[in-house]
C-alpha cells in the first residue's frame, strides 16, 4: 500500500528535531569523561579532526541520502542500488540494539531524578547504585538473572509509554511537537548547570584537569578511535537516523546550513556540559582533599556514583540541583530514544507499507521485551557487552561501508554532492568528495584495524 510520507512542519522543525536527536547522554555523561580520559585538551585535537572531517562530512551525506531518494535507510540505499538495501537493515539494527539499552540508562537518570528530593542515596552512593540497579551485590555471575530490578522496570515502563505516545502520531505531531517544546527547556537547565559547576569553590581544579593538554595522548591510537566514537554517537552519525529524519524535509530545504547548525550546536552544547561538570568534579576534589583523578568514576559512574556524592555536598538547594541534573539527563534523552526508533520504524513502514501505529507497536513492543532483559540482575552484563559490539564494530563496520559504497561502488557521491548544492545556500566544495571518498574510510579502516588488533591478537 503506498503511503505519504510523513513531513516535518519546516526546516525549523528538522532542525530541531535533528539537534534532539543528537544532544543526549552522549554529550553529558559521555563527553566529559571521554575527554578527561583521552589526553584532556589535547583531546580537541583529534576531536575536532574527527568532526571536519569525518562528523560534518558523513551527516551532509546521510541528510542527501535520505533527501534525494526520499526513503528510510534501507529505501535509501536501495536506491543507490539493489545490492546495499542490507547496509541500511545493519544500520537501523544498529540503532534498535541501542535503543534498547539506552532506555535502561534513561531509567536510572528519571528515578535518580526522584532519589535526588531528600538525597535519598546516603553517604554510600556507590553501594546504593549497585544495590539498586545492577543486583551485583546478589548475583552470582554472568548467567544469574535473579529476578527483575524493580527500581529500573518501573520507571523504564513508564518511559516505554512515554515513548509510544510520541511515535504512534506523525513524525511533525509526535517528534517535532516534542523537541520544540524540550529544546529551550534543555537549553536553560544546561546553563544552569554550567554557572553552578564553574562557580562552586574549587572548579578551576577540575577546569584545569579537563583542560590541560597531555599531547603525548596524540600518539595513542586508542585517543583516535574514542574521537571518532564520541563524534558519531554524539552526532547520532552512522545509525540511519539522519537520512530518515532528512527524508521528511520538503524537496527543496536546505541541507547544508542545516548540518552546519547541528554540528555547531551539538559541540556548543557538550562542551558547555564538560565545562559544568568538570567544575563539579573540581569541587568534589577540593572538598575530598584529593586529586581531580581520583573522583572521576569511567561512564555510568561519572553520572551516577560521583554525581549524587557532588550533589549531596553542594551548599544549598542539593535536592533541587539534582532534580535539575538528573532531569536533564532524562529530558535529553527522550529527544534521542525517539530518534533511535524511529529509524527502525521508517524502515519497517517503508518495506512492508505497514501504517505508521502497527509499525510502531511491533518495534516499540520488541525493543522493550530486550529491555527488560537489562533490568534483570546481572542484565548489566549483557548491557556492557551488547554497547561494545554495536558501537564500535556494528557502527564503524557500517560508517566504512556507508562511505565506499556511495562513493566507489556506486559512484553517486558526486550525484549526492550535485542534489546538496541545488537546495543549499552554502556551496559543498570538493572538500566533501574527498573526505567521503578518501579521507573518512581511510582514517576509519586504521582505527577499526587498531581496534580489532589490541582487542584479539
Ligand atoms: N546522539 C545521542 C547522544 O549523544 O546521546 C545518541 C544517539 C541518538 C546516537 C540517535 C545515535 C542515534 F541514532
């Protein structure tokens, strides 16, 4: 049955919705500790190498994917050619494999969000994590699913509802409606944040953690590899998102001013966060009488161990701090799981012409029976192992491929070069071409070939 494709209300609306789908977790929790990990402010070197050119480039080519053949990522690649639709499968697979343990993480932050009222975690913040949402403590190893975390299942239901409620209306009535109305509010909370983490007592310690350059860290390959991760998942860049939200633009938007504005807010943005919560962390230091290293816990830890220990110490209004934080990590969030989905939708609808609730039921029904898993104790063990694979091997497998199928074995990037140009304000030079075809495989094959070599042999 053919069927209308849905359409963004303006540029305004996918530009919006592209930049909620890219600030997430990524960019408070993610960002922060990659950075401090990975050389500090030599970091922004291959940073910024991995955004110009490989960030920009490959979203511009997802956004003319999805514009020009005016399909989902299987649609999209289907077009350039019958051979690759399966790329597009991997990649909306790739996004539905995250999509259901990201939401696990979306529930610790909304029920963080609640234990911050009071600072209901105590003196143990650690214990009460593990306590609470992994069962560690009780599980006796990698098969032990002892029973469901009902800390985790009950909020993670309710944003499994949340969830369904926006996708089951059209993508301008459900997503748009959704980022117009949380993007200013994220914006603020996001400076509130930033002016209370730099102006507590001891934030230049944790700024000058952040920010000091170690450019021995230049020459670990590891650096590299961890750039070009945080600026594909930041970007959401790789997961057949961007062309699925580009193929709901009107034929004749403009793609290039909008990646630009995306890019540039996305980095705003995590930077900020790095900012803010490195002047936390700095004041945690200070108030411990120990270094900047020794308080900055790896990932989930970062936000949910060391966090509430910083919150719990603030001089005044710590329960309402809290609330701000942890909700900000939900409403963030949210803007991105739906943009995880939606891929998956759109492909789903697209091949089997199937209307957009039945579609949106199925997938939304599955994704969350996965994520039920993960709220089992010891789930957490599948959690770690599932994020491993997907993001690094199921992603940069499917970015390399993204590259040299468009641009040598069909040859249609200058085709997708040409379809930019004629709706852009912002001429695409050449540059692009040769960071497609050459630059962006080449650097992504030696980092998954690095990758691959200190992880088996
Ligand atoms: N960009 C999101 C974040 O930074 O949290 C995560 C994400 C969303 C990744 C959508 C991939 C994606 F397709």
């Amino acid at each position: 049955m053919a069927q209308i494709r849905d359409q963004w209300t303006s540029r305004a609306g996918f530009i919006l919705a592209a930049v909620g789908s890219a600030i997430g977790l990524g960019n408070i929790w993610r960002y922060p500790y990659t950075v401090y990990e990975h050389g500090g402010g030599a970091f922004l070197i291959p940073y910024f190498v991995a955004l110009l050119t490989a960030g920009i480039p490959l979203l511009l080519l997802e956004y003319a994917m999805g514009h020009k053949n005016r399909g989902s990522a299987p649609l999209a690649y289907h077009k350039l050619s019958k051979k690759w639709e399966w790329l597009g499968w991997w990649q909306a697979v790739v996004a539905f494999l995250i999509s259901s343990y990201y939401v696990i993480i979306l529930a610790w932050a909304m029920s963080y969000t609640w234990y911050s009222v009071g600072t209901q975690w105590g003196q143990d913040t650690e214990k009460f994590f593990l306590d609470q949402y992994l069962g560690v403590a009780q599980t006796n190893g990698f098969w032990d699913f002892g029973g469901l975390q009902l800390s985790v299942v009950i909020p993670l239901v309710i944003i499994w509802a949340f969830i369904y409620f926006v996708m089951r209306q059209q993508a301008h009535k459900g997503i748009e409606r959704l980022t117009r109305i949380v993007m200013p509010v994220l914006l603020v909370l996001m400076v509130i944040i930033t002016l209370r983490g730099v102006t507590l007592e001891g934030a230049t310690t944790g700024l000058n953690a952040l920010l000091t350059p170690d450019f021995g860290a230049l020459m670990d390959p590891n650096v590299w590899v961890a750039a070009y991760g945080q600026v594909f998942f930041s970007l959401s860049v790789g997961f057949a998102t961007m062309i699925t939200y580009a193929s709901y633009l009107k034929k004749t938007d403009d793609l290039a001013n909008s990646g630009l504005i995306c890019a540039l807010a996305n980095s705003g943005f995590e930077f900020m966060a790095a900012l803010g919560v490195f002047g936390a962390l700095g004041f945690l230091a200070v108030q411990s009488g120990v270094d900047v290293q020794e308080v900055v816990g790896g990932g989930i830890g970062l936000a949910f161990i060391v966090f509430p220990k910083i919150i719990s110490q603030l001089p005044w209004l710590n329960s309402l701090f809290g609330v701000i934080f942890f909700g900000t990590l939900v409403i963030a969030g949210l803007t991105s799981i739906v943009s995880l989905v939606e891929p998956v939708v759109s492909a789903v609808r697209d091949k089997l012409g199937l209307a957009r609730t039945t579609a949106v039921n199925w997938i939304c029904g599955i994704s969350f029976l996965i994520s039920i898993l993960y709220a089992t104790k010891g789930g957490i063990n599948y959690l770690d192992l599932v994020d491993h694979f997907v993001n690094t091997y199921g992603l940069l497998f499917g970015t390399i491929l993204m590259t040299l199928v468009t641009a040598w074995f069909t040859r249609k990037v200058g085709d997708l070069q040409n379809h930019i140009n004629e709706v852009s304000d912002v001429h695409i030079g050449n540059w692009w071409i040769f960071c497609v075809k050459y630059m962006t495989p080449v650097m992504l094959i030696i980092i998954t070939g690095v990758h691959i070599w200190e992880e088996w042999l």
